[in-house]
C-alpha cells in the first residue's frame, strides 16, 4: 500500500502558483512574507508552513515552523526548508520523510538537492517499516542520489536487524531504477544432504548496453566451489545468451560442467534463423545441481540443433540440424533418438474453395544418423483434399489424404530401398444439440455425439525402419485421428469407426464452461496388422475412455480420466485431481494409476493461519514404490516490512525407483523495499503446488 496519497489543488496550470496565507507584508517590491497557516500549492507541488518568506527576484522560497512539503513521489516534515527554484536547488533542516510507492520512510540530519538531478542526504535513517516499527533500517553517514544515472551511492552504510547490525560497507553504489548497474546481487543459502552447506554469490556485471554478464560463485560444502557465469547479448537483428558452469566436484572425484549458447536471428520479416547447442558432463549433472538449468531438470537427452525457418501466407519452410546427448550413458542404442542431420520441411495451404475445401501439404526430407543403428534417408510426402461442411448443429468434414514415402538405407542388412503409397479416407461428423437447464435457466448445455469413419489399407512396413514413430498414447481426442502412430515410419491400416459423445454446461450469463464430460471407443471392422513390435492386434474394440472436467466456479476445479481395458473388464488407468484456490488458499488432490507401471497420491496446500503466518506443505507418494517422490513442508512469516520463509523438502529420484531420496532445506529472508537473500524459494513452490501465489 502507498505510504500516503497526494491530492493536488484542482484548477492550476502548471505554470501558476497559489498562496495562502492569514496575513501579508511587503517590505519591498520583490521581498513578500507570508505568515499564518501558509500553503503555497504548484501542480505537482504543496508546502504548508508556519511563516514562509518569498524572493520574487531570485525565485527562492524560505519556509519554517512545521513545514509540510508534498509530491507526488514524497512527502517531508522540517522545521526549515529553503527551495530556489532558478538554479533548481533546495535544502531541508533535519527532516523526515515519506516514500510514497517504496512505502519507506526515514530522517537526515539534512537534505540538500544539488541540482537537477542530484539529492543528498547527511546521517541518514531509512527503513520501510511501519511508523513505531523499525525491525530493520539501513543508517549512512551520506547518500547521494543522481537521478540522471540512475545511481545511489552510500557511505558508511550499516544494515540492522531487529537492532542488531549484521552488514557494514564503507562504500556501495546501488540502483535507484530499472537502469543496470554493475554490483553484487544478494545472496542464496541452503542446505542439502547431497549437497552440505551452500553459499552463493552473484556479481552483475553491466559490460555495455548490449550486453552483460552474471558470475556467480557457489560454494557446496560436500562438493566445492562451482563457477557460474550467465552472459546475454542484444543487437537489432539478434539476441543470444551463452551459460557456462564449471566444479571440480569433491563427491564425484571428477571435473563437472554445463555449457550452452541459444541465440536468434531475425534476417527479415519472414526469415529467421536460431540455435541451441548444449551439453553436459555427466547424466547426474542436473540432478546435482537443479538451479543451473532448471528447464532442464527432467530431461534424457539434452537437444542441440541449428534451424533457418521462414512463415509465410502459403508456404512454411524449415531447414534444421538436430542432435542429442542421451544423459544416461547405459541407454540402449535402440532406445536413443535419432540425429537429424539435415531436416528440410515444407508445409503449404491452399485455399480451393471459400474456406470449405482446403489442399494442405506437406513435405519432408530427413537423414538420419545414431551410432551402432540403421542411417538412412527418409522422404515423406503427404497431401490432403479437405472440405468443411455444416451449420450450428451439425459438421461434416471428409477428408483424402495421400501419404508417399521413400527411404535409402545404410548397413540395413538387407535391402536398403523402400518406398509406400497409402491413401486414407477419413470422414469426421457430429451433431451439436443445446437446451436451458436449471431452474432459473441459469445454464446452457450441449449433447455432442460425434462419429470419425477411418479406412487406410494395409501396407506391409515390417521391414521400415522406426526413426522418430511410437504408439499414440490413449486419450479421447487421439480416437479421432487419421493414424495411431506419430511420426512418419508407420501408418497404420484401419477399417474403423470411432464413436465418441460429449457434453458441455456453461453458463448462460457469462459463457463459462462449467462441466466438459466426454466418453469414447473405437470398434474395428479388422484387424491392425501394422506394428512396430511385429504382433498383431485382432482386438474387435478399443478400451473405453471416459474424460471429465469440472469447473464449477474460478476457484475449483475437477478433473478425472479413467480406461477401461475391454479384454479384462478392469479399469486400468484411473487419474483423478482436485484443484481449489482462493484467497490465498490453496488445495491439492490428485491419484494417479496406470496398471503396473505407477501408482502416486498427492496432497499439496497453501493455508494462511492468520494476517502473518502462511503454511505450504506437499505430500507427494509413489505408492507402487512405497517412497517419497517430492515432500514438502514450510511455513512463511510477514510483518509490515520483512519476511521469512523455511522451506524443507525430500525428493526421490524416479530413474532408480525412488530407491534413493535427497533431503534439502531452503532459507529466504525478505527485507520490504531493500532485498531478499536466501534460496528462491517461490520458484520452488510454484513448481511443486499448483495455484501457489508468494504473498510477499
């Protein structure tokens, strides 16, 4: 909240002033004193004095007695002020003041502003605590302030906390806007078992207005000191960063690294070339060290790839180089992914007929490379003629697809040239009915029912490789696709009509989508001979999928998929999920199920015990495994102007079944309108809860 409001004196234009005063005397011409319940109000300005004395010929104001001066930005009391305004210049005796947006506050022994630009504060007292509370306050013996800058720069600076001094620097320039500047950032601290004591602290090193750079040296004290150095770059054309980390790890007895450059060039308005190219010590190195590379916490294989894409109205075209480095050295060559070395893609839209019949394509050429594999070539051509037909209450849409592809083989072992022609026919339609419901005809429902014909017939592939195809996963909008495979490697053959049917309530009022329920199943006229594993599915039915979302209102939401596999009669995936968030409150309810693979519950809140004190806790369990996947349990503490938050948590690691877990504790402590040092915690938390919020 703003430490005060400022009401300027309506009807001034911002060249008049305006004095009040009980009394006036002139002892000349351009000498005027005021005395007596003095405003003097500018447009952006009021000062309120006890007796205020005006120079008309030099433009200074001299005011005492319980002066009052107001802006927009601050407010200040003194006994004695003097402002000239011709050279842009101002003093204040022993004054307190008031921030309004930072909410702080404090004294001097005086302010002078110097000019412009320039402001300067003698034995300073400053703090963002309520009037009668100084939990903590930052005191120097000067502070100048050069807004031009956009600097501060303190002497003799000394931080307090609850009246104990705890930071001293003799000399430190710090930011006073969004402009850059090099300095120490603060710091993070925490504690894990893998990890011992940890102690990080960034240096921002603002190079050029182009570019800069962050080192950060992380001590761990079970590992050592690592080095971080985070370096951006920006141009007109082009951005990039480049990160490095390097340890010479105590635990791991070996060197550690992580190197990566990502940048972007835009060559014109359609053109546009970027790059990523990474890699990594070691298939441990992000579950060491998750703060490095968060957005890589939860990969197998790091990617690296270049790639020259162009957008146009009809023709997209990409051309890329794509590799990876498989974390885990013991995978399987078979179970690494392919290299791309080269891809060129085009795809095209054609518009035939008033947006109802439309001929997309799309085109693809790709040499694949992996070690102790099959390298080949693969060419995929894949046409379509679609038209759009229907109304409100119904759609039909047919559509003929023509899928061509060839493929040149190295070291196959057997003949190293195939090719398939397979055409598809696929023929979408439903039906859309709608009624009031409620008493107050308060909702709007539908009925969906929706019937996909598919036939594509049979292509013996047995001997295709398989470069970039797996099985689609089992969800109710995949029942309502052309093939059951991604990728290219493999089309499936289908004789087969999909039959889904869905229901919808929204509200009348404001259109909100309360409840979305759909259940679906696929009967097959034959059987699917094309596999990647060589068996052959005679299944005359699909497992029924039922899906189900509910929304009732902005706060809660509901959520469930069950399958039912239709051989045994039992349920085998079962995932359920609640979702509740309001005012400040958080809960979470989720179990997931799939038939000997996983079996986890979980139970996540956010709970403000009162104005002050907020707990977070997460129980996340694999009951397959009887093991923690991720606890967590902390508390957050807010007064007026700082806070704390402790957060501990043990995660277990799914690579080995959660037969290991690591336990970890993160400290935070927030100093309003100054810092915050400690580990991020908020970012952790978001992660982990859904619907988490920091208060502060």
């Amino acid at each position: 909240m703003p430490a005060f409001v400022y009401t300027p004196v309506e009807g001034l234009a911002s060249d008049e002033t305006l004095i009040e005063a009980q009394s006036i005397a002139s002892e000349s011409s351009e000498q005027i004193r005021f005395v007596g319940d003095v405003t003097v109000a500018r447009a952006d300005e009021t000062i309120r004095a006890d007796e205020l004395h005006l120079d008309k010929q030099t433009q200074q104001i001299r005011a005492r007695g319980d002066v009052l001066f107001e802006s927009p930005r601050y407010r200040l009391e003194s006994p004695s002020i003097m402002i000239d305004d011709e050279r842009e210049r101002a003093r204040f005796d022993t004054p307190e003041f008031e921030l309004r947006d930072r909410h702080g506050r404090g004294r001097a022994t005086r302010i002078e502003k110097l000019d412009a630009s320039r402001s300067r504060f003698e034995d300073l007292f400053y703090t963002a605590c309520d009037p009668g509370d100084r939990d903590w306050h930052l005191a120097a013996s000067e502070l100048e302030i050069d807004d031009a800058t956009g600097r501060g720069t303190a002497k003799h600076a000394r931080l307090y906390f609850q009246e104990i001094p705890f930071f001293y620097l003799p000399w430190f320039q710090f930011p006073i806007d969004d402009r850059r500047l090099t300095g120490v950032l603060t710091p993070r601290f925490g504690y894990a078992d893998s990890q011992g004591a940890q102690l990080a602290l960034p240096v921002y090193l603002n190079l050029a207005p182009n570019y800069d750079m962050t080192v950060t040296p992380d001590y761990y004290g079970k590992r050592g000191l690592q080095l971080n150095t985070e370096n951006r770059y920006l141009f007109a054309s082009s951005h990039g960063q480049v990160d490095l980390s390097y340890l010479d790890d105590d635990a791991y007895e070996d060197s550690r690294y992580f190197q990566e450059w990502r940048h972007l060039t835009r060559l014109d308005r359609r053109w546009q070339a970027d790059l990523t190219l990474a890699e990594v010590s070691d298939g441990e190195f992000f579950d060491d060290f998750d703060n490095v590379a968060p957005r890589y916490n939860s990969i197998s294989h790091l990617e690296r790839y270049a790639r020259l894409a162009r957008r146009g109205e009809t023709w997209n075209g990409e051309l890329l180089w794509q590799d990876y480095q498989t974390l885990d050295e013991a995978t399987a060559a078979i179970d690494r992914p392919y290299n791309r070395l080269p891809r060129l893609a085009l795809d095209g839209d054609f518009d035939l007929h008033d947006d109802r019949l439309v001929a997309p394509l799309r085109a693809e050429w790709v040499n694949f490379e992996r070690d102790d594999s099959v390298d080949g070539e693969r060419t995929h051509l894949v046409a379509k003629l679609r038209w759009a037909a229907g109304e409100s209450g119904y759609y039909v849409r047919p559509e003929l697809q023509l899928a061509m592809t060839d493929y040149r083989l190295e070291d196959s072992g057997g003949d190293d040239h195939f090719d398939r022609v397979v055409p598809t026919l696929a023929i979408d339609t439903g039906l859309r009915f709608e009624r009031l419901a409620g008493t107050d005809a308060q909702w709007l429902q539908t009925l969906e029912p929706r019937l996909y014909f598919l036939h594509t017939p049979f292509e013996d592939q047995a001997d295709f490789p398989d470069f970039d195809t797996s099985l689609l996963s089992a969800t109710y909008d995949n029942f309502f696709r052309n093939n059951r495979f991604s990728g290219s490697d493999r089309i499936g053959d289908a004789s087969q009509v999909s039959f889904g049917i869905a229901t919808r309530v929204f509200a009348a009022d404001s259109g909100d989508e309360l409840l979305h329920a759909r259940a679906g199943q696929i009967f097959y006229f034959k059987d699917r001979r094309v596999s990647l594993d060589g068996d052959r599915d005679d299944a005359s039915r699909s497992d029924l999928i039922a899906e189900l979302d509910v929304r009732p209102d902005q706060r809660l939401t509901l959520t469930t998929r069950l399958v039912r596999d239709e051989a045994t009669g039992d349920v085998d995936d079962r995932d359920f999920a609640i979702n509740y968030s309001a005012d400040g409150r958080v809960a979470n309810l989720g179990y997931y199920f799939t038939e000997d693979e996983l079996e986890q519950a979980l139970v996540s809140m956010v709970y403000p015990l009162n104005e002050r004190w907020t707990l977070v806790a997460k129980y996340h369990q694999s009951l397959l495994f009887d093991r923690p996947v991720d606890h967590l349990l902390g508390f957050a503490y807010e007064s007026c102007c700082w806070g704390i938050k402790i957060l501990a948590g043990q995660s277990g690691n799914e690579s080995d079944d959660f037969a290991e877990s690591d336990e970890r504790i993160y400290f935070e402590i927030t100093l309003k309108g100054l810092s915050a040092a400690g580990r991020d915690i908020d970012a952790r938390l978001a992660d982990a809860i859904p619907g988490y919020r920091p208060r502060f």
